[in-house]
C-alpha cells in the first residue's frame, strides 16, 4: 500500500549519533575554511573546484546562489569572495554524481521519502525530465516536449486560470522571474506566490508603510561607516558570513555593535577571517559590544522600552532626537509620542526578558549617537505581529535622523540570493496598478487585477481543491511552508504537480495524481543558446544588480536553463492565442532585458549598464530622504505589545537553522557553532525549564502545538540544554514545521510565525 503524502512530508523520525560539545566562542577561521574544502573536494569534480572559487562573486563571474548579501563595490578577495557555506551551497549544486531513469527506476516515491533530508538532497544532480504517471510508484523519463504539452494540456483545462498556482523561489535570476510573471499574467492570473511570503514580506510591508519602499536603505559602505549596528533576530555567522567582514570593518573605524537575539550566537561573539593571516593567529576579532539575551518575541516590548528612555532625556535634556529630521521628513510624530506615553518602563523591560544591566548598556550607546543602522532578518519577521516588529525599528530610526544618510538607515538582510530581484521585476501576487498598466501597454492583453494567493492562501485553495494546478520555479515547498501534514495534503490533491530544480528534494515526493520533475541548469553552469552562452542578472540585498555568468560545462546534455522552461511552457500553453513570441526570448536574452527596461522602473539602459563590472544601483527613495508613501513624507506608527500569555507548561518555540544548512538544503549533520553534531531531531532547553519537566540531557520527549482548538505533533527529539531564555525553546527547522499552524501568521503581510509557536513537551 501506497505511503500517505503527509508520510512523505515528514521527516523520517530516526536518530543518528548525537554529541554536544561547548560551542566555540569564534567563528571561520581554520574550521570553517576546513569545512568547506571538506565539502567542495566530497562533491565537487575536481577540474570543477578551482574554475568555481576563482569566479563566484567576482565582477564578470557568477553569483552564489546562496544568500543575497552584497559583493563589496571595489575590494574583492582575489583568495575567494564566498563563505564556507557559500561553497558548501556550491557543493550542493555541483554536485559530480547525476541521476536519471536509473535512479528513478530502482527507487520508488515510497522507498525516497524514507530518507532524511541530507540523503535526498546528496542523491545526485538530476539529469532528465522526469514523469510520474497517476497511479505510478516510480518516475520515468519524459522528453521535453512532451512534459511542455503536459503542462499546457492541464492547464488549459482549468475550469478558470485562478485554479493554478505558480510559485517563485528566490534563487531565479531576473530573466526567468520576469518571462515568468509575464506567462502567468497572460495566461490570465495573479496566483504567484513567492518565497517572500515566507521569510521578508512582514519586512516590505511594514517599510512600504513607513518609508515608501519595501527594501533597505543602506548601501555596505554605510555599514563601514555607522556609529552603531544593531543586529536583531538573524545569525550571520550561519546565514550570511561575509556579512561578518563588514560588521569587522564597522568595528575598525570605531563604530559598535550591539547583538539582540534569544540565542548567543557564535557568529556575532568573534570572528576570524580565514583569508587573513594574522587573523588567524591573533585570534580574531571580537564584534559584539553587547550581547541581549530577549526572550523570543519581545522585540517590541524592549525597543518600547528603549524609546521611552529616550523620550525621558529627550525632555529632560534635549537633543537626543533630530527635531530638525522629524520637522521636516516625517509625519505621525505627536500621535506616535502620545500613544508611547501611556506605556510603563518597567513593564516593557519585563515583557522584553531582558535585565535592567543589559538594557543601559544598550541605552548608553544609542543615546549619543545619530548614526544607526538596523539589521534584522526572520527571527523578526515570522511572528503574528512581525510587522510591528519592524515598525518599532522604524520608530527608533526617524526619532534619530537615522534614514537617509551615511552610516545610517535600515537593513534587512534577505535570505535568498534572488528573492528581492525577482519581486523587483514583477513576482508580485498584488502587483501595483501601474506596473500591470505597463504590462498592458506594452504586449497588447489586460492582466488580471484580482488580488492572486499569497503561499498561505495557496496551501489552502490547494487544500480545499480550489487550485488544481501546482508549478514550482525553484525551492522546496513542502519543506518550506508551515503545517506539514496540512499542506501535503493540499498538493495531493493537486491533478499535477511541476517542480523546476537542480537536484532532488522531498517536494518532488509529496505529489499531485500526476508529477513532473523538470531538470535545470545551475547558476554556475553555462547557458548556451541560440546566440550564444548567456548572461543573466540578480540583485542584492542592498539593491545593486549584478550580472551573473556560468562557467562550467552542463552537468547533463538534457539540462534546460529556467529561461527556457518558462518559455517552452508559455508557447505549449498559449500558442497562437498569446501576443508573446515566446521563443524569441529563449534565443536571446538582451531581447528579456530590453523589455524589462521599459516596464520594471530603474532599469534604464539595462543592457548596457550590465556591463558595469560591479553591476547599478536600483533607485532608492529613502536612502535619498524622498518617501513614496501615502503622506509623502516617512510615518512614525503605533504599534501595541503582543498580547498572547503562555498556559502552565508551554514554551514558546522559533524554528531555526543549522550551521550545515540554508533554508531547506541541508549540507551536513553538524551545528558547529552551537557544538551539536551528528542530530537534527533535538530541542534546545533552558536548564531551568528542563528542571522544572524533570528532563535529563539527551531525554527523548514528543512536541505538541495547540493552536484555535487543533493539536500538532512532533515526535523523537531529545533534549539539549542550552543558554536561551526561560519558558523558550529553539528546533530545526523542517523537522517542526509540521508544529506551526497555517493560520497563524503575521497581519498585514501573512508571514507564517514559525518564531512564537506555543508547545508542550512530553516525555516519552
């Protein structure tokens, strides 16, 4: 008998051979330059190794398609611009094994879901277009215009085109993501959900709000140059290394550093960069000034706190806010002042989790200065009221005169290498009027203005069998979306399910009646086509767009670039009916660009200034103190603290990562930095809290969520006692995700709150 899709979803609950060591108060150095080689030499062709780290982030090479940190404008290594996680990423793509009909044929769907995540993803490149037939237990190959036809049959027997869902990963490049919103508007849509709905949407919302534009301010030279760098909810060391380089270049012209975080992360304790000598053997160099220990969501509560300290001086003392700033840029000032008065110190500070000695520290190096910068990453954004969480910072920043200059301004620092291009060109389920006015104009049909599904929205049409149709360009889904066994369902009950990838991953497991798997290339790789090997182009976390080039040789002669699947989709699709000559772009992608050009703004002379060897920067109104937002001017808000309490026995749960994973690709079974090595099914504990449930380190205990009345389960985790606040706790993520409810989520943007999920622990 067939497993059920929500047995595929989760992962296998078994055990392999935990140790814990004290974690290391360093970061990079030896190790982590050892653990990389490790990586690249296991997976890596060894003609492969040196082509790769000579051109990964350099000007004219390609960009990693890791995280979306910024290449530095001038000064690149020539030893290697990357991270050890960026060659284990790199690792994880180019990978020398490749799979095909063979492997498909002697493992069954069944057989592969009864592997971890690890082995899934180390499995191999994949080779070939594969098809899983309605009924079938194995995949089996499928030529590629057959599984174009595939694809353009079903849905064009969609009852209405709202019953497809196309969702977008953030590692496409701008070309694929452009030709991809392009197809499904004209196919007559809106449903393209994104990557973004995951991790940064609470980000863009409350900065579209507040500031005129959903992106950071700050460019990497302003971090060089700030007085102080706050980092709020995010672990660089893990998730974005090189960011560690500039916070080392911040302490070096005197600036400082303060570390808001429920974990006492390695990454922002000390680091030693590993392409520096005498790094190497001093020691390094310690970044954190302060480290603050918040209980997990008391973000509001402690910068609540923080501002009401600063009001206090500001009216005692003066000149602790820019009066000039606020005069002149902003709006909201005296409702947003009168509403933080009606607040109590001391009860904001409780809330927060902090100690009264830890938070002066704080006050006493914000006081002064007017310099600042913010950065956050999804430790603030996965919560119900995520968006207040960034709001507050907001606050904080206007009060200061802290937007829109040098040294200062906001930085949210975005975990995919492409996700904020593609929302630049048009992935976008809400779309603005005037950027679907231009599409209009441009290529002759009206696309749709109903607001399309966001992920949340999706997983539930998909559910209730409102949406029929699943396309994924990229990504994991199953393992990146909440409620596991929820939202298996949902793509169950999907006629047909489409994934464009690299390599297998569990998704390509959990399936529709029918299933398609269709092979691309990666971004390292060379894209030869009509008029030659191509170029494509991304942007940062900062704004900047880049070019992006592969270098090597495809891994299989049957690898198409998602350029090519779009359009090969969007002509079996719509034929002769479509105003696009689909496979004209597929030829030539100065012909994509060229369009781009005249329907995304800030891409004048697109062509041409791609060129550039360091790429542009996209226009920026807050970095230039011109707010697009609805009083034209930058809005101080209001925003309530979170008013949920904890029921005898709970603890309040964040999902994170491992040191050997990003997002959902895991690279190893080691959390280096956190000393845990050899597990992933573990729950890190306040001693206390362990005490208080009469656990034991390494006691085997069951998860349970309760959430509107509906009871979630995680079974198999042993017990890990760690420094993280009282009545908290910390796990992996994919392995809770089956814990976070799908309909609890932040407002406004429908982040899913993977970070404050109420558990119980149950000792088995």
């Amino acid at each position: 008998m067939s497993k059920s899709p929500i047995d595929k979803a989760l992962t296998p609950e078994k055990f392999q051979n935990l140790k814990v060591k004290t974690p290391p108060s360093n970061t990079a150095g030896l190790g982590g330059l050892k653990a990389a080689t490790s990586h690249a030499v296991k997976y890596i062709k060894p003609g492969n190794i040196l082509k790769i780290t000579q051109n990964i982030n350099q000007k004219g090479g390609f960009d990693c398609p890791g995280c979306a940190w910024p290449d530095p404008d001038d000064d690149r290594s020539s030893l290697g611009e990357y991270c050890e996680n960026g060659l284990k990423a790199m690792a994880e793509e180019m990978q020398k094994t490749v799979i095909g009909r063979d492997f498909f044929a002697d493992n069954s769907v069944d057989e592969l879901s009864e592997w971890s995540d690890f082995e899934i993803g180390k499995s191999g490149r994949l080779a070939e277009p594969m098809y899983l037939p309605k009924g079938a237990t194995h995949y089996q190959p499928i030529s590629w215009n057959d599984a174009f036809k595939k694809v353009g049959n079903h849905l064009n027997s969609l009852s209405n085109p709202d019953e497809a869902v196309f969702y977008t990963s953030g590692r496409t490049t701008n070309e694929a993501a452009f030709l991809y919103q392009l197809f499904v508007r004209e196919f007559g849509t809106s449903n393209l959900p994104d990557c973004s709905n995951m991790c940064h949407e609470a980000s863009g919302s409350a900065l579209s709000e507040t500031l005129g534009i959903g992106k950071g301010s700050v460019t990497l030279e302003d971090l060089y140059k700030a007085e102080i760098v706050i980092v709020v909810g995010q672990n660089p060391g893990t998730n974005h290394p090189r960011m560690l380089s500039a916070l080392e270049k911040t302490k070096k012209n005197g600036g400082k550093i303060v570390a808001i975080n429920p974990l006492p992360e390695a990454g922002l304790m000390k680091f030693t960069d590993p392409q520096n000598p005498v790094k190497m053997l001093t020691g390094g160099t310690k970044l954190s000034d302060v480290f603050v220990p918040i209980t997990i969501n008391g973000d509001v509560a402690f910068f609540k706190a923080l501002l009401l300290k600063l009001l206090e001086r500001e009216e005692e003392k003066g000149g602790v806010f820019d009066k000039a700033f606020i005069k002149e840029y902003t709006n909201g000032y005296e409702g947003f002042i009168a509403d933080l008065k009606t607040y109590n110190f001391e009860d904001c500070l409780e809330a927060s989790g902090v100690s009264k000695e830890t938070f002066d520290e704080v006050f006493d190096l914000v006081l002064n200065r007017k310099k600042i910068i913010i950065c956050w990453a999804m430790g603030l954004t996965q919560h119900e009221n995520a968006v207040d969480n960034i709001r507050e910072l907001v606050n904080l920043l206007l009060l200061k005169g802290s937007i829109g200059k040098e040294g200062a301004g906001t930085c949210p620092v975005r975990g995919h290498s492409n996700v904020q291009g593609d929302r630049t060109v048009g992935i976008w389920e809400s779309a603005p009027q005037a950027f679907l006015d231009k599409i209009e104009a441009k290529y002759g049909f009206k696309p749709s203005t109903k607001h399309g599904y966001s992920v949340i929205d999706a997983i539930k049409a998909m559910y209730e069998k409102k949406a029929k149709l699943f396309f994924g360009l990229g990504g994991n889904f199953i393992s990146a979306v909440p409620d596991t066994a929820y939202s298996a369902q949902a793509l169950a009950n999907c006629n047909l399910t489409v994934h464009v990838s690299t390599k297998l991953n569990r998704s390509h497991l959990v399936t529709g009646k029918e299933a398609l798997i269709l092979p691309c290339l990666g971004r390292a790789e060379k894209d030869f086509q009509k008029t030659g090997v191509q170029t494509q182009s991304v942007e940062n976390s900062m704004g900047v767009v880049s070019s992006t080039k592969g270098v090597l040789e495809p891994c299989s002669d049957a690898l198409m670039s998602e350029v090519a699947v779009v359009c090969g989709i969007a002509h079996a699709t719509l034929k002769k009916r479509s105003k696009v000559d689909w496979l004209r772009y597929q030829e030539d992608y100065d012909l994509v660009r060229n369009d781009i050009e005249e329907v995304v703004d800030g891409f004048k002379d697109y062509n041409e200034r791609l060129q550039e060897p360091g790429g542009f920067y996209l226009p920026n109104g807050a970095r230039n103190r011109k707010f697009k937002t609805k009083t034209g001017k930058a809005n101080f808000t209001i925003n309530k603290l979170p008013s949920w309490k904890l029921k005898e026995a709970e603890l309040i749960m964040m999902t994170i990562r491992s040191h050997d994973q990003f997002n959902t690709t895991i690279y190893g079974m080691d959390d280096r930095y956190r000393g845990v090595f050899n597990e992933r099914r573990i729950i890190f504990m306040n001693r206390e809290d362990m005490k208080l449930r009469s656990l034991k380190e390494y006691d085997v205990v069951n998860l349970k969520s309760e959430y509107n009345g509906v009871i979630r389960e995680a079974n198999n985790f042993k017990v890990v006692g760690y420094s993280i606040p009282k009545n908290c706790c910390a796990t992996y993520f994919p392995e809770t995700n089956v814990l976070v409810p799908l309909d609890s989520f932040a407002h406004t943007a429908k982040t899913p709150a993977s970070k404050s999920v109420r558990i119980t622990v149950v000792k088995v």
